[in-house]
C-alpha cells in the first residue's frame, strides 16, 4: 500500500481528513500491529532456537534490515570493552 492509494473525489478543506482515509489510516495501523507481533514472537521462538538473546537477534535483524549493521557493530565493540573493563 502507497500513499498513492488514497485518492480523493475532491479537495478537503485544510484541517478536514475525509472519513474514508482514517478509515485506511486505522486498517494499516492494525495490520502494522499485527505484523510487530508476529515478528517479536518469530524473533523469541528462533533466539530460543539457537540459543541467543532475543534483544539481540532482534536488534541483528532489524541493523541488517535498517543498513545500520556497521552502528551495532562498534556499539557492540564498546560494550565488549566496557564489560571487559568492568
């Protein structure tokens, strides 16, 4: 779904949201849900799978999925000095 999705017979007024768009707006809030559940508990059932924390095969997938893997990479170096240090 796109934002080209939500096409309107006419102009509203400014401030005014036509009943039909948060009727939208409601449906992909609730299938976004939907989908977030699912996807903690996939991520939970597998990071017990293989013996991982769920955090952090979560926050794995969600860096490789964002482009952010080289940001958790040095995070995850910090912590390892932190804690060696500790």
């Amino acid at each position: 779904m796109t934002s080209d999705d939500f096409t309107l017979s006419s102009p509203p007024l400014p401030g005014e949201v036509p009943q039909s768009v948060i009727a939208e707006l409601r449906e992909c809030r609730k299938r976004a849900a939907d989908f977030s559940q699912a996807f903690s508990e996939s991520v939970r059932a597998q990071a017990e799978k293989y013996g991982v924390a769920p955090s952090a095969l979560r926050r794995f997938v969600c860096a490789l999925e964002g482009g952010d893997i080289d940001k958790l990479t040095r995070e995850a170096e910090d912590i390892e000095r932190l804690v060696a240090a500790e």
